[in-house]
C-alpha cells in the first residue's frame, strides 16, 4: 500500500485517486546514457496522485530519450530477500517525497516507460476505471 496514502488518510481508499495506490514491484529503468533507476510500480500514482516530484537527473532522462530506447525490467520485491544493486532508487525507495510540478510531456512519457516496463503486468500501470470508481461511491 502507498505510505503516503495512509500518513494523510489512513486506510481510506481514495477513489479520486486515477492510479491504484498497491504495488508488488519495482521496475528498472536503464536509459541509452547508462543512468539506472529504480522505481516502484506505484510511481504513476505517486506522480499522478500525490503531485510527486521526481529527481531532476530522472526528469531530464524521461524527456531526453524515446521510452523504447530504454531498457527496462521489473520484479517483484514482495518476499524478495536480495535486492538487486542499483544506483539510483526512486520514490519511496529513496527516502525523500518532494511535491511539485512536472510537465504533461514528462507525465506522458512515464506513462508509456511504465506500459513497456509492465506489459505483462498491465492492471499495474492502468488507470482506474471511471465508470467502476462511480459504481463504487
Ligand atoms: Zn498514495
């Protein structure tokens, strides 16, 4: 579950939220210039939801390259007893939760790193459904 999500509002789920606020992953990026980063499943919730603002070296890369000129994996990290070295963990796997804004090329380019990253995964990266978030209110 996304701790940001419960420090505001405990266990409330939010259902102006557009992306689920769960993960059981990391996904890693590796970009042509050889950045690595890594970053949770929930990244788009944390961007779209919560105003996230992502390190500015992760900024420029997302907007400097085509999403499929980057390398990307992810894996599960639920249970996982060793983690993979990386050299740039994002999100809450830094530590560190700034807000502000970021441009809608950038917020279209995660989207579609995160599609590529996840295609086996999709219901990680898909926005709710409007439709259902209403059914459920
Ligand atoms: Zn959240």
């Amino acid at each position: 579950m996304c701790v940001y999500c419960l420090e505001d509002h405990g266990f409330t789920e939010h259902l102006e939220h557009i992306y689920d606020p769960s993960s059981t992953g990391d996904i890693i990026l590796v970009f042509p210039n050889g950045d690595r980063f890594e970053m949770p499943d929930m990244v788009l919730h944390y961007v779209f939801d919560h105003q996230w603002l992502p390190p500015q070296e992760f900024i420029v890369d997302v907007l400097s390259f085509d999403a499929e000129s980057v390398k990307t994996e992810r894996f599960q990290t639920k249970g996982l007893m060793d983690p993979k070295p990386i050299d740039m963990k994002i999100g809450y796997l830094q530590g560190d939760f700034s807000i502000g804004e970021v441009t809608a090329e950038f917020k279209e380019k995660l989207v579609r790193l995160c599609e590529i990253a996840a295609k086996d995964y999709p219901w990680m990266v898909a926005p709710r459904n409007k439709e259902k978030k209403d059914g459920m209110a």
